[in-house]
C-alpha cells in the first residue's frame, strides 16, 4: 500500500518534531519556504502541511493560494511565544480558510494595532534567529495532536480543524478547539455574490401562525443552545463574551459582545426578557442584528456614482430625509452637503409601491460604513443614519414586519415630540400578561413613577410611549424614556416598560458624575452630540417642564382594553404574509413607499435568520446628535392633523426643537 505524500513547508523545531511523528505512515518532502512548492502536471502531494517556529501569516497565505489553486488540501500549524496553533484545514472550492481564521482572531483582539504589530515583528529575522524555549512536554503534545490530525486524513476519517483551529499553551499544557465561521468579506475564500436586481425581488410565502395572536413563527433551530454553538467564541467567535449586567434592579439583562472590525471598540446586543437564559438568547439576536446592519456582507456593492446617473433607477435621496443646508453649521456637523452629483455607493432594494428593484443609497441602509482600504471608493457620507428599521426573523416576512416595528415606533415618537402631541395616558389594570403588572408594581415599589401613553398613529400599530421618573430631589437620572411598537399592544407595553426600568438603573450610575455636563445641555443643546448626551440631557431635574405637555391635569386617561379594543375584540389572520401584506398597502394610502433591503450576511443562513432594513418613505428616523436632526416637514405637520390630534398643521416656528429623550 502506498504511503501517503505530505508536503511539509518548514525547518525548524516544529518541523523536527512533527517529522519524526509522520514519517513512519507517510512520505515526506520537507522544504523551507513557499517559493519551493513546485507544483506541475500529475506531481503533487496528498496534502501541504506548514509547520513554522513562528506567526507568519503572509508566508501561509502564500502557501494556502498555491494550494487552493492545485486543488491540494493544506493544513497550517505554527508556534507563537508560548502557544500553538493548530489549523484549520484549507480545502478548493471551500468557503472557510486560514485568512477568514486570522481575520476572526484579529476582530476579537481589544487592540488590533498591537496583534499585527506582534505578527509583523515574529516575522522579522531577529526573531527567527533568537533562541525559544519551549518545553519538551509541550512540542511532544503538540507534535502529537499534528499526527493525529494527519492520520484521520489518511484514514478518511472525520477532521477536527475543518473550521475550527487549537490553541495550546505552553505553561499549562492546556489547549482549546475553536470554531469559527467563514468571512464574507475575506478575500481567498469568499463566494459573496454581486448585489444584483433579481436578488432584491420580494415574494412572500404562505406563513400560517402556530396561532393567530403569534408573531414570531416556529423555528427549531432557533435555540439558545444553537446560537452560542454558532457565534459564540471568546476567541474566533462573531459574538466574544456573554456576560450578565449587574446594576439590573428589575429584569435580568444579559450583554452579547460583538467586536468591530475596524475599531478598538464592541457594539453590545442586550437582552431583557424574565430569564436569563431568555435574554441572554435576545441578546445574541440583537448583537447578530447589528452586525447585519453594519456593512454589507451579504453582497457585494457593484453601483458607484451619482443620483444624476442612476435617476432612472434610483430613489432621490432627499425623499428619504436628510438633513436641512443650515444643519452644516451646526457644531459637530461632519457630512457632505448633498448634491445630486455626490458620488457614493447604491444598493439595490424592493420597492413596495412600485413592486420591482429600485437602488437606494448605500449609506441609508448600512450605519457603519467606512473607507477601509485607499483602493475602496470613499463612503461621501451626507447622512446620520443609525440601525433604524434593522430587524431579524426566522423568515423574511417576519424581519419585514419586526422592521416595520421599528420604524413605526420611533415614528411615532418623533411625530409626538415635535408636535407636543397630548397623548392620551394608559391604565395598565386589566392587561393580560400579568409580568406587566409585576414590573410596574416594582418600580413604584421603589419609588418612581412610571407612565405609558398612547401615540398610535394612522398604521393602527399600537405605539407606545413609557416615560419613568426618579420624584427624589437627588435623583442621578430625573427621566428616562423608551418606546414600543406592536400589533398585539401588550407587547408594545412590554416592549417599552422593560427598556425604561432596565436602563435607568444603569444611567443612574454612569451619569451620576456628569451632572455639570448636563447641566451645560439645558442650555446649549448644540452640547448634545451623541446618543448618550441625549439621556444625560434629560438626567438633569430642569428638563422634567419639557415634558409638561404630557402630563396636564386634563389629558385622557384610559385602560389598555378600551383604547386597543380591536385587538381584544377581533381574531388577527391566520396566514402571518397576509396581515403583513395588509399591513404594508394600508401604509401606502399614506407614505410613498416601502423599500425592503435583505441584509442578511451568510452566517446567519445555517439557522433560518433573515435580516432586512426597512425604510418607510415618509415617515421620520431617529438620529442621535442634535446637529444630525432628520425633520421631514410633510410628516410632522400632516400625522397630528390625519389622527386628529390638530385642525391645522403646526406651524414650523412652533415645533418642539428641545433635543428628543429617546436613547
């Protein structure tokens, strides 16, 4: 029987180690660097296998594109200080290599700049040169897990390292397997396709409902368990720390940790649910969908130019609101004036109204888009633009209706602030879910005053406003405010009473120093630059009379039941795609359109996830940062006169331009 043929890219010690381990099963040709693999016409190994002294990430890379082009798998080992690492396996045709590993590993590291400078300098020739001190014990073990790994090769049994790499330490002898994903944006593996038209096309499918009052459809993969098997790794992992909040007083609140890949700094998904282990699941989910709202990775951007030169395909950006000239200004103002030959990215999206393809500005769709290498066109942002209608599913249609949430909630609220709208107060006795009532009976226990109101507007999406405050003279946040939207209105209550008494414990400690600041904010709000300036803002006692529109003596106040009596009354649709069909043509009789992005990056797919941003063409967005104001004229003076609200539209020297409380 023939041996088996290794190539083995190295000398040095490793090398040394792992050759006495293999050459009893194998054939052997040892070579000291990439340049010497000398592919040709029926000459070749089984398998390439680099064992290197040192982290030479270049040099295996080298090694890894000559033998994805010769169809040869390779496997990489190599030594790094005092570890080791082990894989992964690189095979043709197959998504998930030794660059999407790196990449991983270095998008988990608190400071990049220090784990490349480390690589760059193993590399160098005094560190090849310098004398390492490795145990016996630990080259024995790793040489071994080396053959081992090698002889289920051979024996075409199942392979460790398919997507997943061993680190070993010296000191302890200890080591750990970690998994990883393919990269969508690695440039050896990557299969993303182009960002074409019929990629954008929407048609739901049937959805029929476990019930007709559920709305999020059954979906067996979707496990807590699953979730961290799939993206959780402190090492290579999209998510890198799972960790429970401690200031919580209320409602156990978990944080998912997702490192950014072109900063030294992590979004946080946050889960509040009445388990931890429910809202350590929320968590995951909420940092997967950011990470899906962040950049493209799902498609690649393939339209770079102006809206004069797409105008017969694309939506004109200023229907979708952007800022006014004057806001350029502003302090802390740093985008674009728009123009229409502003050169910048398009993205195809679905439009409802017009039900084909239409190309939307890149940069209203994706947050954090940015200029990474000098080769990529520059971003030209002329707009603020957050995670606004962003939403996940376990299907597209129910991404679509989470997303539309969203944006009819913070819609709404926007309407409300502008206008000053009297909201009509909400009698929480009577609802169903009984976790409200146990909140809210929490909170007064400690003794805030907690509010809720109603600012449903014409989608009759019940929309909610909850606004808790702190009566104590002292209090280290006056106010917090949240919001909620849902067509089932007691998980709109829900939605916004578990933001609003899970945040402002945490608020209560952060802000408590900042009191000067704030105090500067009550009057300069050109101070309020950032998302958590708006919450310091309204931390301070001298903004509570800035809420006195919702709290005159003569404002309705009602039960949950008698304002959202079609809910209670009426059985909702069985077919889920048919409500949400509804639901998208009654928006139409007021907004010029619905546009339908599908974000969903590849990881997500192996679970049923679908991610989308919605845009309600129309509507208002939130923007954080006072100079970043989104105010679309039409919409603030025509919803309070459509509910009935005013007679007449508000008159624009009569808008609320207090800075927002939302956070």
């Amino acid at each position: 029987m023939n041996k088996r043929q290794i190539w083995i890219v190295g000398e040095g010690v490793l090398a040394d180690w792992v050759c006495e381990r293999l050459e009893l099963n194998f054939e052997l040709t040892r070579m000291e660097h990439s340049q010497s693999l000398a592919f040709s016409e029926g000459h070749g190994p089984d398998v390439v296998l680099s064992l290197l002294d040192r982290r030479d990430t270049d040099e295996e890379v080298r090694i890894q594109r000559l033998t994805r082009a010769h169809g040869v798998p390779y496997l990489r080992a190599s030594l790094y200080v005092d570890r080791s690492f082990l894989g992964p396996w690189s095979f043709a045709g197959q998504e998930g290599c030794l660059q999407c590993a790196e990449i991983r590993m270095r998008n988990v590291h608190p400071n990049k700049p220090i784990w490349s400078a480390v690589t760059t300098a193993q590399s160098s020739e005094s560190y090849r040169t310098a004398p390492k001190l490795w145990t016996v014990p630990f080259l024995d073990l790793f040489a071994e897990l080396v053959a081992e790994e090698l002889n289920a090769f051979a024996a075409e049994r199942d392979l460790r390292y398919v997507q997943g790499m061993y680190a070993g330490y010296d000191g302890s002898l200890k080591g750990q397997l970690h998994r990883f994903l393919p990269h969508p944006q690695c440039p050896e593996c990557s299969t993303v396709p182009d960002d074409l038209p019929e990629l954008a096309e929407l048609k739901f499918q049937p959805r029929l409902k476990p019930h007709p009052r559920a709305y999020r459809l059954p979906n067996p993969k979707l496990t807590r368990e699953n979730l961290r098997k799939e993206f959780y790794d402190w090492r290579m992992g999209l998510v890198h720390h799972l960790y429970r909040e401690t200031y919580s007083k209320f409602i156990p609140i978990t944080g998912a940790e997702l490192p950014l890949e072109t900063e030294n700094h992590t979004e946080i998904g946050f889960g509040r649910t009445v388990t931890f282990n429910d809202s350590e699941f929320t968590s995951i989910l909420e940092a997967l969908e950011r990470y899906a709202g962040m950049i493209p990775r799902g498609r690649r951007t393939m339209h770079i130019g102006s809206y004069s030169e797409f105008r017969d395909q694309a939506v004109h950006p200023p229907q979708l609101g952007i800022h006014d000239p004057e806001q350029q200004k502003e302090p802390g103002y740093r985008y674009h004036p728009y123009d229409d030959e502003l050169k910048v990215g398009w993205v195809w999206a679905y439009s409802w109204r017009e039900q084909k393809p239409v190309l939307v500005p890149e940069q209203m769709v994706y947050y954090r888009l940015s200029q990474t290498t000098p080769e990529q066109p520059p971003v030209n942002r002329f707009v603020y633009e957050t995670s606004n209608g962003c939403a996940m599913g376990g299907s597209l249609e129910e991404a679509i209706y989470y997303g539309l949430m969203e944006v009819i909630e913070r819609d709404s609220f926007l309407v409300a602030w502008y206008n000053r709208l009297q909201l009509t107060e909400l009698d929480l006795e009577g609802v169903k879910d009984q976790n409200i009532l146990l909140v809210k009976d929490r909170v007064e226990a400690m003794g805030y005053r907690l509010h809720l109101f109603d600012m449903t507007m014409e989608s009759g999406i019940p929309s909610i406003w909850a606004t808790l405050i702190n009566p104590a003279d002292d209090a280290a946040v006056k106010t917090y405010t949240a919001a909620g939207a849902h067509a089932d209105p007691e998980k709109a209550i829900m939605g916004a009473l578990v933001e609003v008494v899970t945040s402002m414990p945490i608020y209560e400690i952060s802000m408590a120093p900042k009191r000067q600041q704030a105090e500067e904010m009550v009057s300069d709000p050109t101070l309020v630059q950032t998302m958590e300036d708006h919450v310091l803002l309204y931390s301070h006692p001298d903004t509570l009379p800035r809420y006195d529109f919702l709290f005159a003596a003569d404002r309705p106040v009602k039960s949950v039941r008698e304002v959202y009596a079609k809910w209670y009354e009426e059985t909702p649709p069985e077919d889920f795609s048919a409500e949400l069909t509804g639901l998208m043509n009654q928006l139409l009789e007021h907004h010029q359109d619905i546009l339908v992005i599908d974000e969903t990056p590849p990881e997500l797919e192996s679970l049923g996830i679908k991610a989308v941003k919605v845009i309600v063409q129309g509507m208002l967005t939130m923007s954080f940062g006072h100079q970043f104001r989104r105010i679309v004229m039409e919409r603030v003076q025509q919803a309070p006169v459509t509910m009935g609200y005013r007679k007449e539209p508000i008159a624009p020297e009569e808008i609320n331009l207090h800075p927002h409380p939302f956070p």
